[in-house]
C-alpha cells in the first residue's frame, strides 16, 4: 500500500511540473467562443503542455480574475474584440492588480479591430503605447510575401528573433534554421518606452512602417507617421519588478492554424518555403506564461575560510573585519517541464556584492563544480572582509532581459577586534627596528646601573702635616 501511494505521488509530481512554473489556469478572452477553432492549434499546443483553458467572452457574466481577492487564473490571453470595452471585470485597475499578484497577460492585437479601451490603458500605464484610433497597419514594400500580400504588401516576412546582445539569454531562435521566416499578417505594432521593464522580442525591419489604411493614404507626411523601422516592437515584453510577465503580439493572426502551415516566399525569390510562425508562438506563450526563463534560487551559504572555532559554522550572523569568508548560491531555471542547472550567458557576469551603503566588493561568482548536479547549478566566491565594523548585506542582484530577477541579500553584523586578537608586536615586521630601539635602550640602561653598582671610585688620600 505504501509503495502504490509513493508511486502515486510520484506520477503526479511528474503531472504538475509539466506546466508552468507559476499554474496551469489559463483564461482565453474571445469576441466569440466560437472563435477558438481559429487558433486551435495554438490553443492544443498550450493544453498539450498542461494547461486548462478556460474560455469567456467580455460579455460573460461569469467572466471575473478573482475571486475572494485572490486570483482565480494564473494567465491571461486576450485576442481582438469588436467591444469598445471589457466590461467591469476586465477594468485596467484589474489588469494591474492581476499582474500585482504575479499573474501573466498574453495580449493579441489586429489592424483590422481597434484594442479595447481597457487594453489600451493597460498598456499606456506600462509605457507601451499604440496609435491614438488604436489599431494600425504595418507595411513593408521590401519585405512581404508575394504569395498572398502580392498588392498590399501587409504579411511582413520577417528574421527568427535573435537576441539583441550577446549577453542576452536565445529564448526565441535557439535552434531554428537561418532561413525559415516568421509570418506577420496583417498587424499593428506599439512604441516601447524606455523603461527598463520593456524588451522588444521582434522589432520591424528598417523599410516597415505603420498607418491607419481607412484614414490616412499610402503617402504619408514625417508629421503623419506613428513609427516606422526599429521604433516598431511588433512582439514585445514586459517583466514587472514581481517577475509578472505581460507579452504583446501585433498581429493575431500569426497565432491562427493558416500560418501555422503556410508557406511563403520572399520577395526576389521564387522558392515557398514553411513559417516557423508554430515555434515562434510557442515559445513567445512559454516565456509569457513562465515556461521558460524563470530563475529560482535553491540555497545560500557563507562561512568562515580560515582556522577557527566558527569555521563549520553556515551562515553565521556576525564575523569579524579582515575575515577570509566564502560565500555560494545554488540557481536553478525552468525549462519547460524540469528544473535545470542555470548557466549564466556568454558574454554576461553573475556577481556578488559585499556592501553597507555602497558595495566594499563587487566580486565575480564563479561555478562551484563539486556543488552543481544538473538541476542546480552553485556559484561560489571568496574574499577577504574590509577593514570596517558594522552591518554589511551579501547581495546578488542578477535582472536581465527574458529572465525572472534574482535579488538575494543576507544580512551580517561584522565587528571589530577583540582585545586579545590583535597580533603581538614582535610578528609585525615593521614594528621590529622599534622593538630592536627599545631592547638597545634597556640593555644599555641596565649597563649603565651596573657600571654604577659595582664600580668603585679611587680612593682620595690628603695628608696633613703637623703643625705646632
């Protein structure tokens, strides 16, 4: 009986973490329910990973993220509606509270659907920001597929998203092929702020730009233009101070069954070849709705590195200034369904802070091989503490772009010498020509004492004759 019950356990630890590191209740937010099998690739593709969908509309009743001011959703898509508004369920104050309690938001939009007025304030409070009639179409002559936007030029063809630094962990491009496109179909773009928070995932090539097709002409003046080139995030991401994760997709459309299996050719060439719009979509969704990217810290330890009656002692709260110390993190990424050992990117630095108001030492973390296994990976340095008492934080404060923050700080009281561990005299070096003066002076004065006890003075006769 024990054995079946551990067995149990064990299948279904193996069932939860095949999901997302932060839940698996996803709600879908459709004009119409109907419209699901659209996207019902995409969709069976997020339940396949252990997701279950919920499906509203916003005007479903039942439609609401929380319930008893705790979240009843762990992630949010939104795909275009014709409603002006969400409804009261679905207010901008409620998005933000949602992201508040570290709950994620997939965002789609349309050129040929205006965002919903909660939407677009959501997005305004985070700095991204879309045309003032809400909706926009993005063109490229130079960059289109020839096959279905022959006239239009509005299905942009467009590079697997690379990261933009070498130090920037691949998320979106790890492994696809140099020359299969992405499909952006009929779609807007935003302007990120610059905010930290904000990263651009795939941004417009440099001949792309955006207008209103219903009220602007083809030719537009410098002054009529919303964004054109580099300036167009057409998929972006946000990463709140929380590690809540909002991501925007300009076109819809991308994420629906007929570019998932279409097939396009560039301009200037004449061979049809197959979107990677089915990767790049799962991946966009895994790192929104934390499947990929996510950090997590498993232990921290610092001790003592020298001889001494608190040198097995882990994570003491006091040590003394001119300490050796070693201190070690152990950090682990989600990666899809498992936890594995986090390798820092190439190019980038996990560092370790030793600071009261400002860092005393900024010191490379380096791995700790006889710690590691591979669903952890420890980092480790070694450092000797300031001459300076008071209270000082170890501190690791790893934020870059795609991953969840790491801010670690661990708190130690440093003090001064005691009286009895200060080091005699005679070990300085530089104390020993005064040791040497004082020693000289004694042995001379003890000289002199002893020439001045023991010396007897002449003696000093007078004779006196007799006189009458």
């Amino acid at each position: 009986m024990k054995s079946f019950l551990s067995f149990s356990l064990l299948l279904l630890a193996t069932l939860v973490s095949a999901i997302s590191s932060t839940g698996d209740r996803l709600l879908a937010v459709l004009d119409d329910v109907a419209e699901k099998a659209t996207y019902s690739k995409f969709l069976g593709d997020l339940e396949s990973r252990g997701f279950k969908i919920t499906y509203e509309t916003p005007k479903s009743e039942s439609l609401s993220l929380f319930r008893l001011g705790e979240r009843k959703y762990d992630h949010v898509i939104f795909f275009p509606t014709k409603a002006k508004g969400l409804g009261p369920n679905l207010t901008p104050n409620l998005l933000v509270q949602f992201l508040n309690q570290k709950g994620n938001i997939l965002l789609t939009l349309s050129s040929e659907v205006p965002a919903a007025t909660s939407l677009v304030s959501l997005l305004t409070e985070l700095d991204i920001t879309l045309p003032s009639d809400r909706t926009g179409l993005v063109v490229d002559h130079f960059n289109h597929d020839v096959l279905s936007a022959a006239d239009a030029h509005d299905v942009l063809l467009l590079p697997v998203p690379r990261p933009a630094r070498p130090d920037v962990a691949d998320l979106f491009a790890s492994g696809a092929p140099a020359d299969t496109p992405i499909a952006f179909p009929r779609g807007a773009g935003v302007l990120l702020g610059a905010g930290p928070l904000l990263t651009p995932i795939v941004r417009a090539p440099a001949t792309a730009y955006l207008y209103n097709p219903k009220e602007q002409a083809e030719v537009l003046a410098a002054d009529e233009l919303f964004g054109a080139g580099a300036q167009l995030a057409l998929v972006a991401g946000m990463q709140a101070r929380n590690s809540a994760r909002l991501a925007v997709v300009g076109s819809a459309e991308m994420l629906s069954d007929k570019w998932f299996d279409a097939k396009v050719t560039k301009v200037g060439e004449k061979k049809e070849v197959p979107t990677y719009n089915r990767e790049v979509a799962k991946r966009v969704a895994g790192w929104a709705f934390q499947e990929t990217g996510v950090l997590k810290v498993n232990w921290v330890e610092h001790r003592l590195n020298e001889a001494g009656p608190g040198a097995n002692v882990s994570n003491p709260a006091m040590y003394r200034i001119k300490n050796d110390v070693t201190y070690k993190i152990s950090l682990s990424q989600w990666d899809w369904d498992k936890w594995t050992g986090f390798t820092v990117p190439a190019n980038d630095d996990l560092q370790l802070e030793f600071s009261m108001l400002s860092p005393f030492h900024r010191l490379h973390l380096a791995v700790d091989a006889a710690h590691s296994s591979p669903e952890a990976t420890a980092y480790t340095a070694s450092f000797k503490l300031p001459d300076q008492h008071g209270i000082f934080n170890f501190k690791v404060n790893y934020k870059r772009p795609f991953l969840t923050n790491i801010e670690e700080k661990n708190t130690v009281s440093v003090r001064h010498m005691a009286h009895d561990e200060w080091p005699r005299s005679y070990v300085i070096s530089g104390a020993w020509p005064w040791i040497a003066g004082i020693g000289a002076t004694i042995t001379a004065w003890l000289a002199f004492v002893a020439v001045w006890m023991f010396s007897k003075p002449a003696d000093a006769r007078v004779v006196l004759k007799k006189t009458q």
